[in-house]
C-alpha cells in the first residue's frame, strides 16, 4: 500500500483519488480553498441556485465508469442524469431559430432542412460522416491512453477526411475548424453553428485545427446531459466516493512546495510549515502553479508538450427571475453574435479585449431545486472572455458593463427578461482563478490532434519519479469528460506503472 499525496480538489484530482483508493492505497488530498469540485461550483441566494461553471455534461459514460469501478453504487444511484432535449436553440444572427434534437442524426437533419433550408441537413449529415471518422482515429490517443511519448505524430497529423476543395487552380483540404464550414458547409448559419462548438471550449475556429469537429460530434453521438440540482450535484457525489473509500480531506491546505528524495517526488510542503510525506504525488494544478512548487526542477523533459499559455476564460451572470418557466422551453439556447468574425478577432486579437456582441449562452433549466417556488426562474448567461492580467480584475465595472450587454443579447433568447429581472450576480475570471488557481482564470480546452500540438496538453507523467499531472490542464485537457479519464489514466500508470496503455 502506497501513501499517496494529492494536490487539489478538482474532479480529475477526485477522480483519480476514488480509482487509488480503491486499489488499495492510502489516498490524502490537500485543497487550499475550503470545498472540493475545482471550478464546478454553486451560488445560492434567495432561494435560488446556480451553477457557476459547467452548466452541461456530455460523454457522462466517463463518470458512469468512475463509479462502477469505485463502488456497487451506479453513478445513477447517487445523481439525477437527465437527457437534454432539444440539445439546443440556436438563434442565429439574421434571426433564424433552430432547435437540434438530441442524439439523432436524422432528426438533427430534418431540423435543419426545416429551419434553414432544403440541402442543409444533408450537408451537415456529411459532415458528421466524417467527423466520425476523425473520432475514431483520434479517440483512443487522445483520451484512453497516456499520451504518447513519440506525440509529434498526433500534432502533425490531420484526422479529418476534409472534402478536397479547388482554389486558385489548386485542390486543398480544411486545415482549420473555419475552412471546413466555409468549403463544407457553406451556408453562414451552418458555419456559426460549427464554429460555436470551437468557440464554447474558448478557441478560435480560425486557427483551430479541423480535428475540432470532433466536439461537434461528441455531443451528436452521445447526447447532452443535465445532473438533476446542478451540476454541483456531480462533484457532491464524487467527493462522496472518495470519501466513502477512505480519502482523507484537507481543506484549507496549502501546498507550497513538493518535497523530493534521491531524484523523485517524497511528499508535499505545506503552508503553515508542516510536511506530508508520500510515495507518490498527484498535482491537480494548473501548469505555472506546479512549475511553482517543483521549484528549480523542470517539470516536462526536453521532448515533452508545452502547456497552453494563453487561454480564454468565462464571464457568467446568473438571472433571478420572477415569473415561471415557459413550458417548451429549451434548456439551452446560443444566441451567435451579429457579427462572428468581429467577435473573433476581438478575442483573439493582438489585444484580445471582450467583445461588444458576443456569442452568449443562456441555460434556463427545468428544475425545481434550483428556484424558491415554481413562480420564478433561474438562469444562466455566459460568454467567452479574454484570461485576464490580474491587474484588470480592479476593474470590476468593466465585467458588470459587459454583464449588461450579454443581457441585452439574451432578451432576443428571452423576451421580456428585463421586466421579470429580480436580481443578478456576476462570476468573472477572477472567480475562476480563485476556485482553480489558474493563471488569469483561464480555463483548459480539450486536447485535440494536428495543429502543430498547439492544443495537446502534459502528459500525465512528469520528468520527476513519482509525481503525476492530473485535472483540465493535463492530457486529455479540459472539460468534465476529460478531467475524468485523467483520473483514470493517473491511477493506471501509478497501479500498472508505465507500461500502462490504457483502458480495452
């Protein structure tokens, strides 16, 4: 039985907990705020409750493992799983209104033939064909296995079958997520509609390598879910797990430094001088906050996948509504930005600022644990930053201004908003940084292949024996699903060794 040391309360940290304790080991996780769950956290006043980061859970197969290889407890038993349907509205930028249905090909095509034209669908249908197939070559690399050490073969190479495309006398294939909508797709609504699956995870479909479409496909394929009371509700179970698995907890810990012993991690330093010895150290941290606690010692070797440096992050307003919840309504509505590439090169510019017409968000679920009674509401915006300098956090009239226009772009989403508005809060990325310590509140996109490897992430193993990268900012990356099979890969390579490849 190995002690082992686990730096952060996130859900891949978590993750990663249940799976070693149940192998066996003696699991301690030192959080330096007072809760668990990273950035999956709540807001509740008034009676009403919000989550203010995931808001969705796609690919929940990732959990369902998590618990039948944690417990006898499905994960079912312990949370609510709904099927969002309609997976989405979108209202698109010359007023058209769509609604996707959820995990059904031919019922996304009719829609879309619907709603936008004779023809879309169809083409739309072709385009999921082959993002399929980029899922299928990419599946396994880039979210079951450790990553590979030889990983220049997955930046260089382009999964997705692109559609040759003839242009000044040459025939071309999509190298980025906005070619394949502009030569595939071809209709303005049908590329903001792909576009805004990249542009959700805080990337620029413009540089955003075409195996992008996978994202798309991920939620075509295995539908959308909501965990019934938010979100918050998964990350209360997982904790709970572990828990019941006999991890230890200690919250208000803070790790300043991991302690090394003939050339491998030995434990952790904590911050009111204390020491935690340890076999093994697992760091659910974002990449600067590990360069920090490894000190002199580089974390990554010299072949190794540089971390993201510049992310984006989120700006969420939660609405308290009076009045009901119309029925019908759709959990989920996208309203696209008037404007997309203006909103493009603001975000992701030489300055990257906040735009003045984003994309928004908006998530208005059916639930009742969520508001005081059933004559109110409560909602969610959110829209795509810039990470922050955290010299711009002074500046908080600066996200309350922007808070009021992604409200304004939400009453074309929800008429009459304004007049059944109670109250509202703002969680900016100044929030974020302090629920996950990541630098400017960015938040971590999903690993993706090709590209250059610009959106592959660490490998689970470090240069140091012994310690082990975990959580968004750690191959696979962000997002829920991801953070869960770090988890997964963490406690393989520390249960097998490194011979480990994976889950079969």
């Amino acid at each position: 039985m190995a002690r082992i040391a686990v730096i952060g309360a996130g859900m891949g940290a978590m993750a990663a907990a249940a799976r070693l304790a149940v192998a066996g080991h003696r699991v301690a996780v030192y959080e330096r705020t007072e809760t668990y769950g990273g950035a999956v956290r709540r807001f509740e006043r008034d009676g009403f409750g919000f989550d203010t980061g995931p808001g969705l859970l796609p690919l929940p197969a990732v959990y369902r493992d998590l618990f039948l290889k944690t417990g006898k407890e499905p994960l079912e038993d312990c949370v609510e799983l709904v099927q969002v349907d309609p997976s989405a509205r979108h209202v698109f930028a010359d007023g058209t209104g769509l609604f996707l249905p959820n995990a059904s090909r031919a019922g996304v095509v009719a829609a879309l033939d619907e709603a936008l034209g004779a023809g879309t669908g169809g083409r739309w249908g072709d385009f999921l064909v082959r993002a399929r197939e980029a899922w299928d070559r990419t599946r396994r690399p880039l979210l079951e296995e450790p990553l590979w050490p030889n990983w220049q073969v997955l930046a260089d190479r382009e999964p997705y079958p692109a559609v040759p495309h003839k242009r000044l006398l040459r025939t071309r294939r999509a190298g980025t997520l906005a070619e394949v909508g502009a030569w595939e797709l071809r209709d303005p609504r049908l590329v903001a509609l792909l576009e805004s699956y990249a542009l959700a995870h805080g990337l620029d479909p413009r540089v955003a390598p075409a195996s992008a479409a996978v994202l798309p496909y991920l939620e075509h394929a295995f539908g959308t879910w909501y965990v019934r009371g938010g979100l918050r509700e998964l990350a209360r179970a997982v904790y709970e797990r572990c828990v019941a698995r006999k991890v230890e907890f200690r919250f208000g810990a803070e790790v300043v430094g991991v302690l090394e012993k003939d050339g491998r991690a030995a434990g952790l330093e904590l911050g009111d001088g204390s020491t935690a010895e340890a076999d093994f150290v697992v760091a659910g941290v974002a990449p600067g906050v590990l360069d920090r606690l490894v000190r002199e010692t580089s974390v990554r070797g010299a072949d190794e996948v540089a971390p993201q440096r510049r992310a984006a992050s989120r700006l969420t307003v939660l609405l308290a509504l009076r009045g009901a919840r119309p029925e019908g309504t759709a959990h989920r509505t996208v309203v696209h930005a008037a404007d997309r590439e203006t909103e493009l090169d603001t975000l992701f510019g030489a300055a990257p600022g906040m735009a003045a017409h984003p994309t928004v968000t908006v998530l208005r679920p059916d639930d009742p644990d969520l508001v005081p009674d059933p004559g109110h509401e409560a909602i969610t915006l959110s829209a795509v930053v810039p990470a922050q300098a955290e010299g711009d956090w002074a500046q908080r009239e600066v996200f309350d201004l922007h808070a009021e226009q992604l409200i304004a772009v939400a009453e074309r989403a929800v008429p009459g908003l304004r007049d059944r508005l109670l109250w509202h809060e703002v969680s900016t990325p100044a929030d974020i940084a302090e629920a996950t310590g990541a630098e400017g509140g960015a938040v971590p996109a999903p690993t993706l292949a090709a590209g250059e490897g610009r959106l592959l992430h660490p490998s689970n193993s470090t240069a140091i024996p012994g310690l082990f990268a975990v959580g968004g900012w750690s191959h696979p990356g962000g997002g829920l699903p991801h953070a869960g099979m770090s988890g997964a890969l963490v406690a393989g390579l520390i249960v097998e060794g490194p011979e480990f490849r994976g889950s079969q």
